[in-house]
C-alpha cells in the first residue's frame, strides 16, 4: 500500500515537458517559465537531439516551435518521430506564420494546439493546462470511432478536423474547396457512423 506522504510525492512531482527551439535566448526564457509553472523542462535546439534525450520517455507535453533552422526537421516533423518512440504526449507547436498550409500540415500530423507567435507565457500555460487535462488517449478513441465506418481518404481527412473543432467554412479553407463541399463530405460521415449531426459525432467519439 502507497503511504499518504508517498502518494502526496507522487501528486505533486513536477511532470516533465520537452522544449524545442532554436532561439538560445527565446529557449532559455521559456524553460525558466516552464519551470515556474512547476514543469521538468527538457530544452532542446533541434529535434534531432531531442529525440535522443534519455528522458524522452517520461515526457508528457511538448512545445516546439515550427520553424528550426535551414535544412533541418521541424516542429511538425517531431510529431511522427516522437509517437515512432511511443512517446504520446501533446504536442503544442509555435509558429509566427501560422499560413493555412502549415496549419492543415500541424493538424494532420497530430498537433494539440498551433500557439501564434508573439504570445504570453500565460496563454502557453493555459493552452498546456487544457491539453493536458484530458487522462484518456484521444487519439485511440478517435481511431477506433473511425474504423468503423469505412470511411474514404477524403471523408476521414475532414472528420479528423471537425473533431479538432473546425467548422466547415475553415476547413474548406484549409482543403481548397467550398464550404459546401465539406458539408457534403460531413453528410456521408454522419450517415457512415449513424449519427445525425456534429453533437452526435462528438458524443460517439468522446463518450461521456
């Protein structure tokens, strides 16, 4: 049996969180911040030598700017390369040119949350609040709502970015096609899975 003062360790140690930003000064300041808010940071230049931190296991927040340097991986490139490692962890990516583009390519890859550069360390602080909060693995729920349903490349693409808030008229921005479209994409999803709407959708996936 865990004794309370164990327990009360347990609770109160600082969870770990993986940094990932080129910038010295900027990298420096946010750890300091991060650690402020009671977090273990890992800060890191590049993803390459994130990757090899002998920590990386134990890491259950990431902030990575987009953008790091010519020539090498970028912010959205560590998503895939951090779940390769089993490491599931939200991802919450920075970025000062925050183009549809980019945003279409976060999303996709598994990104929590696209911060906006300049912002506040408050706002990161309560970005990373929320995204952390959620216990379950959103992703496997997500997975298994959708395989389901047979759904065609197109049809999964647009009910990935619904289920990360979107509405249709962004998404068919992202897309390159017209709101319409993307509703019409919607109606097949929510005949596939038997639900009548975007409430229904939700509440199959992320059951209360």
């Amino acid at each position: 049996m865990i004794s309370d003062r164990a327990e009360t360790a347990r609770r109160t140690a600082p969870r770990t969180i993986l940094l990932v930003e080129d910038e010295p000064d900027a990298r420096t300041i946010l750890a300091r911040r991060l650690q402020a808010f009671g977090w273990n940071c890992l800060p890191h230049s590049s993803v390459e030598t994130a990757l090899h931190d002998p920590d990386l296991r134990y890491v259950e927040a990431v902030v990575a700017d987009v953008v790091l340097g010519e020539g090498k991986l970028s912010g959205i490139d560590l998503i895939p390369a951090l779940r390769k490692q089993e490491v599931r962890a939200p991802v919450v990516l920075v970025t000062a040119f925050a183009d549809t583009q980019r945003v279409k390519a976060a999303l996709n890859a598994g990104a929590s949350y696209l911060l906006e550069k300049p912002f506040t360390t408050e706002a990161l602080r309560q970005i990373l609040d929320k995204v952390t909060s959620v216990d379950v693995d959103l992703a496997r729920l997500v997975n298994k709502a959708l395989s389901k349903a047979r759904l065609t490349r197109k049809e999964e693409e647009v009910a990935r970015l619904v289920l990360k808030g979107l509405t249709s008229a962004e998404i068919g921005a992202m897309m390159g096609n017209s709101e319409k479209t993307i509703k019409q994409h919607l109606t097949q999803v929510y005949a596939k899975l038997g639900v009548a709407g975007r409430a229904e959708f939700f509440h199959l996936v992320f059951p209360s």
